[in-house]
C-alpha cells in the first residue's frame, strides 16, 4: 500500500484525486513495493488512515520502517490538502473536490535509522468546514535520494456519523438516497399501487412510453399511504413485506 500510485480522476476539471474509498491506496506498483527500503503503518498495524469522526483537530501517529541498513530520509507534503465527496446534480455521478481549508500538519523532514522504526506525530484541521462531510485524500512522502516516493490514504468524518438515517426514505419521498424503501408482496412486487394486476398495467404503458423501462421502477411511485394486504391464506396479497435500505451498520440484538 505504501508503494502504490493515488490515481486522479481524468472526468474531473481540476485533475482531482480519485476517492480513496473508490481506489484503495491506489494502483499498485509492485517494482516499487519489492525495491522499497521503507513502509508506513498507522497505530492500528495497517497502512491507511482511519480516522473516524475527526474534530477541529485530530492527531495521529505514522510509524516508518526501515528495512535497509542505510538511513532514509524522505520529504512531505500533503498534496494540497482534503478532499470531500461531491455529487453531480445533473448525472448523479460522485466525484472527489478539494477542501481548501483541510489541511495536514506535521514533521516536513523524515529520517529513520538503518534497521529501525521511526514514528511521528501529524494534525489534521479542517478549518473553517461545514460539519457532517467526508474529509479524505493523501499523504506523500518523496524520496530524497532517488528512493521509491511512499503515499498514505486517510478518510475521517467531520460531524457525528450517527446523525445520520439509519435506513433510506420511502421511494416515494424527496431526497431519497436509493430510491428504494417500499412494501412488497410475497412476488416482490411493490404495493401501494393498488394490487397486482393495476402494477402490471401500468408496468406494461410504462414500457409502451419507454422501451428502457423496467418494472423495478414502478417503486419510484409506491405510495405509502395506499398498503392493503389481506391475510386470508387464500395465496393472493396474504403479506406485507419490508423491502429496506441501510445507510449505516446496525447491530443484530438477540
């Protein structure tokens, strides 16, 4: 991971990273990670940043290891700062753009002995940012004697996570995330389009209008307010289902 290559986005106008929660830490360079004297790991043994919900200002260790038995010095920079997720009103596509106010602090010269561990301390800040987005992007390390150049990837939240909806909104309110949340039959077939036979029709003049038109999208005008079921065992509309999107983890109690 140390060694890999942070791609940027070629889409975007301002050559932007690519997100890390999209790449990873990048492409991989595996002359570079077999010829490497040094790599990076962060306290919990890995070689990212997870730095959860971050505050004004978040510290974190950066532990470099030197496998040669020559001292490596190398040079950082944060390449220009954070970054945060935006979304394209228009296509719906995500796209990273730079946070001008994010930017990471720490030792600007690193040097670690032959066959030694070194490790040092760095601030993320994220002034003067709105809560509740995504802060991510890179830390590079250049080599100052020819050496492969080291990246690390960071992600942190600024704001609380938890806030959050736990599951989507129904399909059929605004500013929902999947367009998805709806009551289904024991077919999956969305209720709150009257019954069986009315979804089917108005599937069949969906598709008259439209030829790319899939039943799928019949969730988009589910109504919450028209749900009927009758449990009567008799094999038709006997069950309402939840058909649900989570937007975070959840516990599963017992």
């Amino acid at each position: 991971m140390s060694t890999a290559n942070p791609e940027l986005d070629v889409n975007s106008d301002n050559s932007a990273i690519v997100s890390p929660r999209r790449q990873g830490a990048g492409q991989i360079n595996a002359g570079a990670a077999t010829s490497s004297p040094v790599y990076i790991t962060a306290d919990d043994g890995t070689s990212s940043l997870s730095l959860h919900n971050i505050q004004d200002s978040t510290n974190f260790n950066l532990t470099f290891h030197n496998l040669s038995d020559k001292e490596q010095t190398y040079t950082f920079d944060d390449l220009g700062g954070g970054y945060t997720e935006d979304r394209d009103p228009d296509t719906g596509l995500f796209s990273d753009v730079q946070l001008a106010g994010a930017r990471v602090d720490g030792e600007n010269s690193i040097t670690i002995a032959p066959d030694s561990t070194a490790k040092f301390a760095y601030t993320l800040k994220p002034t003067g940012l709105q809560k509740n987005q995504l802060v991510e992007g890179y830390l590079h390390f250049a080599g100052n004697n020819g050496q492969v150049d080291l990246f690390v990837p960071y992600l942190g939240y600024y704001g609380d996570m938890t806030n959050e909806h736990v599951f989507d909104k129904n399909a059929n309110e605004d500013d929902t995330d999947i367009l998805g949340n709806r009551l289904t039959n024991e077919d999956n077939y969305p209720r709150g389009i009257a019954d069986e036979y009315s979804l089917k029709q108005f599937v069949k003049q969906k598709k008259q209008d439209s030829a790319d038109y899939k039943w799928q999208q019949a969730a988009q005008v589910y109504d919450s307010g028209k749900v009927a079921f009758s449990h009567n065992d008799d094999n038709e509309s006997d069950y309402v289902l939840p058909f649900m999107y989570l937007k975070q983890n959840i516990k599963d109690s017992p």
